[in-house]
C-alpha cells in the first residue's frame, strides 16, 4: 500500500486512504473537500462535500495538512480552521428562490471577508466556487455572470482592489442544491502572477457580463517553509477569447500552454522553478468524462509521469470550453 506523505500543504485521498490520512494529520487539518458520492460529513473538520462526479472513482478527497496544530473558527455559515500563516475555510450557501444569486454571492462573499478582516488573515490567496446550475438563465442573466457581479460588488464593499487583491480562483459547475465556495487566506499578501498570453480575467470586454471576474491567473505564497504557487483554474483562453470550439484535444494542448506560460511567468520573477522539486497536484474539470485519457496522456507528457490528479465532471462557465484545468505547485520541506 502507498505510504502518504503527510506534511503539510495539500494531499489527495481515495475513499481507501483517507481514514489513514486523517489519523496521521489528527490535529492538524486545516480543511477537507470531498468530492463524488456523499460521505458521512466530519463535524470535527472545516469540509465540505461538492456534488460533482469523480471520473474512474467513487469519490476523492482534498485534504489540507498544517505542520502545527490548528485552531477551528465559525461565524455564521463560514467554517475555518488556521495555523499562524494560513486559514482554510468553507461556506455552503442555501438556494434561495427568493433572492438573485448576486446578491446570494454579495452576502455569503461579504461574510468571508468579514470572518478573515476578524481573524486577522485578511488576504484571499485562494478560493473555489462550486456554483449549481452555472448555466441557467436568471430573470436573463447566466448564473454565472450574476455570480461574476456579487463577488465584484463584495470586493468593492470590503476594501479590496479588484486588480492587486484578487486571489487565484476557480468557478465551475456542481450539481444542483448548495453553492459551495472554500479557501485559503493568509495574514500576508500572495504574490499575483499574470499570464502574458492571457487578458487579465478582471479586465475582461464587459460583453463577458455586467462584472468581470475578479481572480489573478495565479498566486505565489510561502507558509510553513513551503512555497507554493496556486494557479487558478485555466481554459484554452487567448487574450479574452475561448479557442477550439468543440475540439478538446486542442483545448487541452491551449490549456497546457497557459498552464505552462504562468509557470514560466513565476519563475522570471524569480518565485518557483517548477521543473525542479515540485510536487504538482491538479484537478481537472471535464465536460464530458470520455476525455479524460486523452487529458491524462497529454499532462504526463507535459509534466511527467508523477503528477496526482483528480478528474471531475463539471459544467465549466463558458458554455464552449470543455475543460478547465487548475495547478497547487509546491517546493520545500514537503516529502512526497
Ligand atoms: C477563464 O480563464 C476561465 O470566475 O473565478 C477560470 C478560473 C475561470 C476562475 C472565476 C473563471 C474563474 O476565464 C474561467
């Protein structure tokens, strides 16, 4: 059987690992997001569950490991746990028949920001959205484009710069109930990174939406002596514009290319060579499940044969683009 590695930063388990990983991390879970079919939800964890199918498995598990001890906080539906350099934390938002899910997101975003500024991590480094029925028109406008504009106008409302203070992020589609959004803050600032070969996502033609997205394409950050760069979920985007319509071998090989391209980015600011002693987790989101060998195929060619990776099946928010990819990369005392 595999030995896990559990130091601190982020771990992937299977159904078959996962009580072992928790028992050597006891004390020292910053936070769990399971994904598949639903488990017995842990009470004694900042977690979350996200209905979206896990391709070739029943279920994979996110698993955030601090070195220290960890400390749980709870404000209203936010749920957190932290060390001295980073929080994790986690809110299941309600559907609401009542209200847009603008300002659903406004409020939910608000209470994030709230809960860090009282904590004292008040720097998003990280977030994922998992956003049920991303596609369906409100009162004519795509959830996701509402969603777009609530965490603008949150930003707006809490102090953030929409440029300088946006975390890397990812926003796809779950299935329907809760929207689930989790995340990693810090005391300290991350470093953004931009792709040269991408528009800024917060600069985006407004014919995206009312709002733009606020998220950098990735962010480097060092906390319990590892550096790590969190880069967010990228797509086959070039400048502003969606490429390979209906052709996701091209859209993966775009995809790898931006993924690459912010590596690259970081490392000529001189933050992380990621060619050298990183541990490389991703997750990729799929249209449709019958791609993923062809995507397996193309990030071992790229990255090599020893990257984890987890394949979920989701709607990602631009109806053409079949794919979406996202990268933890992490270099320092992490064994592996
Ligand atoms: C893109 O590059 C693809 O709205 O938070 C990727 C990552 C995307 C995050 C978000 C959206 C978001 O625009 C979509």
């Amino acid at each position: 059987m595999q030995q896990i590695a559990a130091a601190a930063g982020v771990h992937y388990a299977s159904t078959a690992n996962l009580d072992t990983l928790l028992d050597e991390c006891r004390g020292r879970i910053l936070g769990m997001v399971g994904f598949g079919k639903p488990s017995p939800a842990r009470r004694d964890i900042a977690s979350a569950w996200v209905d979206m199918p896990v391709i070739g498995a029943d279920r994979a598990y996110e698993v955030w490991a601090s070195a220290d001890p960890v400390q749980a906080g709870t404000s209203g539906r936010v749920r957190s746990a932290r060390n001295a350099q980073i929080l994790f934390g986690c809110v299941e938002i309600p559907e609401d028949p009542h209200t847009d899910y603008d300002a659903l997101i406004y409020d939910d975003y608000c209470r994030i920001f709230d809960h860090l500024d009282d904590l004292g991590y008040p720097n998003l480094i990280r977030i994922w959205h998992y956003l049920p029925d991303i596609h369906l028109d409100e009162r004519a406008l795509e959830r996701y484009k509402r969603f777009s504009l609530g965490r603008h106008e949150a930003f707006v409302a809490k102090g953030r710069a929409i440029s300088t203070d946006a975390p890397a992020a990812s926003a796809v589609g779950k299935r329907s109930g809760n929207t689930v959004i989790c995340f990693l803050a810090a005391p300290r600032p991350g470093i953004p990174i931009e792709n040269p070969r991408q528009v800024s996502a917060y600069a985006y033609p407004p014919q995206d939406g009312p709002r733009g997205p606020t998220f950098s394409r990735a962010l480097f950050t060092s906390w319990d002596d590892l550096r790590q760069l969190y880069i967010s979920g990228t797509a086959a985007i070039f400048g502003h514009r969606s490429q390979h319509e209906g052709d996701a071998g091209a859209q993966a090989v775009e995809t790898i290319v931006n993924l690459r391209s912010v590596m690259d980015e970081a490392h000529a600011h001189g933050l992380i060579d990621v060619r050298r002693n990183t541990d490389l987790s991703f997750k990729v989101y799929l249209r449709q499940p019958e791609f993923r060998a062809m995507i397996e195929a193309r990030l071992r060619e790229a990255f090599g044969p020893s990257p984890s990776i987890i394949y979920l099946q989701a709607d990602i928010c631009r109806r053409e683009l079949l794919l979406e990819i996202e990268v933890v990369c992490a270099t320092g005392s992490q064994e592996s």
